[in-house]
C-alpha cells in the first residue's frame, strides 16, 4: 500500500492503496466519488471517464500511481449547482434514459467543449465514438452538445 495526495475537484483528498489500483476505484469506493460509472473495465465505453488536467482519460484502467500531480476532475466536480452549460442542455434535450453512461458522455463532452468550442458535427462523431449509450440516445447527445457549445 502507498498514500498518495490527489487533487480530485479542487480539493486535496488522502488515499492510501495500492500502486496498480485503477483511479476509478479509487474514486468510487475509497473517496465515495461515485457519480463515475464502471462500465467495461477495459476503456471501451467511456462510462469512466473523467478529466486529468482537462483531457477525458477512461478511469478504469489509469492506475492511481500514474495519476501524480494532475487534477482530476469528475462529474461531481464539472459544476457546484449542475448547471454546467452540457448538464443543462443535457435536461434541454431529455438525453438520460437509463442514464448509466450520461457522466461519462458528459464528461467527454466537456471535454471536446474545451477544446473546441464550436465543433462541427464531424468533431462530436470523432470526440464521442467511444461512448457508448445502450439506449440509443446519440442523436439527442449530439444535439445536446451543440445547444451547450452556443451557451459556453
């Protein structure tokens, strides 16, 4: 076991495990940050992601040792009150049905928003294929991201 100092949203929280422990792990059962998903286990689908210094990585395979001195940011800490341009937009468009991936297309998203902040609908088809909605919601997704750009 190792401890180690994360900036997770803003604020420097304490763990102590193992060195190969995937962040999101970390996150969901030692901090109780539990608004990222585990989907697949092997970065296919995107419910974990989050951001290390603003890039969407996939949580369930980045073990904790490589996560250093990088903040990472989660779903919990994309907006205080979820009123975060894409949080909105997301309600706007009635995206979540099951709503077990919309964290990580959210955070994605945000992502490419970052990025570019006014993207074509190429940019969203690349940023987002590797989120996968099992209800189907992409064109709704799609149009979520483009409300949020005009509101960011």
């Amino acid at each position: 076991m190792s401890k180690y100092n994360l900036s997770i949203n803003g604020a420097t929280r304490s763990v102590d495990v193992d060195a190969t422990t995937p962040l999101l792990w970390v996150l969901r059962d030692h901090l109780r940050l539990i608004g990222t998903k585990y989907g697949c286990g092997m970065a296919q689908c995107g419910a974990c992601t989050v951001h290390l210094d603003g890039v969407a990585m996939r949580s369930c395979v980045l073990p904790v040792s490589q996560v250093g001195e990088q903040s990472v940011t989660t779903i919990e800490g994309l907006s205080e009150n979820n009123d975060h341009p894409l949080q909105e937009a997301w309600l706007e468009h009635d995206v979540p049905q099951c709503g077990y991936c919309q964290a990580g297309q959210i955070m994605n998203a945000a992502a490419l928003l970052s990025d570019t902040p006014n993207p074509t609908d190429e940019d969203i088809d690349a940023m987002m294929a590797g989120n996968i909605c099992r209800c189907g919601t992409y064109t709704r997704i799609k149009a979520a991201i483009k409300t949020a750009a005009t509101k960011s």
